[in-house]
C-alpha cells in the first residue's frame, strides 16, 4: 500500500507558523488564507499519523515529535532553497565553480578580504583555490586549469591588469655574522648560505632574486624560508608584508647591503577567458582590485 507523501510546502507552513508565532502571522508571511494554512497542517498531520503542534491559549506550540521533525525539516528546507538559487545562478549564465590561481608572494589577507565579499553575496559557488610559486601561475595557464591567475608572469598570449607591487628585503636573523661586516658587498654574500623559494612550475622554471652564494637552502613556501632564517640558518629576500612582525620584534634584521637590500615584484592579475569570463569570475577579479585598492592609501598590509 503506497502511503501519501509529505511536502517541502507542508513543512515550510509549519516552520512559519513556529516562526512567525501562530496562525494567523503565517498566514500574512505566506500570502494565503488562515483556513489554508490549518488545512495544510492538519493533513500533514493525518498524513504522518503522530502530532506536531498543540494549542496552548492562543499559541500553537510544538510538540516534542513536533520539535524533532521540524529539525529535520529546516535543513531540508535550506537545502532545498540553495538548490533553487543555484539553478537561477545556471540559468543566468553564473558559474558554479573558480579555479584561482595565486601566486604565493600576494598577501593573504588581501586574497580574504576579496574572498569573503564574494561569499557573501554568492555563497553557493565553490571557489578553488591553487598556490604556486613563480611558473607554477603559467603552467596552470598552459594546462587549461584556471579562470583567474594572480602572476609575476604574463604569458605570451595573456593580457594582465597591473595589481599589486610586492617589495623584498634582504634580511638574517640580528645574530647573523653578516651583520658585524658593516656595509656588505655581494662578494661577501657569497661566502653565506641563502634561503630560496623553489618554482613550482614544471616547464620552464624560473629563478628569482640574487643567486650568487656558493651554498643554497631551497624550500617550498616563504613560511619555512621565515623560519629558517629566522633560526640562523642563513639569509635571503623576503616579501615585506610577511615578515612586518618580525622586523619590529627584532626576531630578523634587515641586511645593510651595498646595493639591493630591497627589490620589486609587480604582481598581475590574469583572467584567463578574457572577455568572455562568466560573471562569477568577472566579479571576483573586481573584488581582489577592489581589496587591493583600499590599501593604496598607504595603510599597512597584513600577512
């Protein structure tokens, strides 16, 4: 025997009713009669067979069946509305998902910021998101696997807007024998190991910086190049906004180089399809702009 089934509609009457505090408010949320909404409710009900609701003066309250069961259902519920943008989002031409590729130097905080605006007004596309160093931005160009790239690198074929200038200090731990030599000379940087950050990319890597030591540390991310030469264990260029804490903390030290203690990285972004980018990756390339403008100002960039 097939028994009636239950619907969305059914369970979004009852949640008003709780929600609104009875009846007659539901009745005015959901634009339909007072008869129509007892109705709805008591043939869910009957259809369940246990009861959901008891009258208690003029208030309909839930019983503890009641509680459980609505529960339930608003997750349901939610499910079921987000399924219902995410249609509209598809038929409207939105993406349902960005592939962002960003080069490890672009502050985090910057890349958040953007993010969590976006979030915000479109929770319900999924965002990848991919850290590459260098090449590691081009290679994924080359592989067809991103809708925006935040790169040092423009591909031939790749149009980039100008977004952020990264600055590099030289910098060891105060401890440092370099740092008893006076004005240094590259000749005596030789002598020092130095921390490097290795290229991701796979086809055509690239070095960046100084690379004239004759002993090298080469590490995968900027934070264990912090924290080795941190330690002692040599010396190197680091971007700026990732080490503002330990240059006022005095945990590193800026080198006195003869030349070169700071250096430059423009960073561009890159959407990949150009013109004919949806309109989700169109709209988080103009947050990520729209993050690193407000701090244009002049106002510090957090790590």
């Amino acid at each position: 025997m097939n028994h009636p089934k239950t619907t969305l509609e059914q369970w979004r009457t009852l949640q008003t009713v709780i929600d609104q505090g009875g009846f007659a408010q539901a009745a005015t949320q959901l634009h339909r009669s007072q008869s129509a909404i007892s109705y709805s409710l008591a043939k869910l009900q009957q259809m369940l067979g246990v009861e959901l609701l008891e009258i208690r003066g003029r208030r309909a309250e839930l019983t503890a069946t009641g509680q459980q069961l609505l529960l339930r259902a608003r997750a349901l519920l939610k499910d079921a509305g987000e399924l219902e943008q995410l249609a509209q989002q598809i038929k409207q031409g939105w993406e349902i998902e960005i592939e962002l590729v960003f080069d490890a130097i672009f502050p985090s905080s910057l890349l958040l910021s953007a993010l969590q605006s976006f979030a915000s007004e479109h929770p319900l596309t999924r965002i990848q998101l991919r850290e590459v160093v260098l090449s590691g931005a081009e290679d994924a160009l080359r592989k067809g696997e991103a809708d925006l790239v935040i790169s040092p690198l423009v591909p031939s074929g790749y149009i980039g807007e100008k977004l952020l200038e990264v600055e590099f200090i030289a910098v060891a731990h105060p401890d440092h024998p370099l740092h008893h030599q006076g004005s240094i000379s590259y000749q005596q940087l030789k002598n020092e190991t130095q921390l490097v950050i290795r290229d991701s990319g796979l086809f055509q890597q690239r070095d960046f910086g100084w690379l004239g030591a004759k002993h090298r540390w080469t590490v995968s991310n900027i934070a264990t190049s912090i924290n080795a030469i941190r330690r002692g264990l040599g010396f190197g260029w680091l971007p700026a906004h990732a080490i503002d804490t330990e240059l006022r903390e005095g945990l590193l030290k800026a080198l006195p180089l003869q030349q070169g203690q700071r250096r430059q990285a423009l960073l561009y972004l890159i959407m990949v399809r150009g013109e004919t980018a949806g309109p989700a990756t169109r709209l988080l390339a103009e947050l990520l702009l729209r993050s690193v403008r407000s701090h244009d100002d002049g106002s510090e960039i957090q790590p």
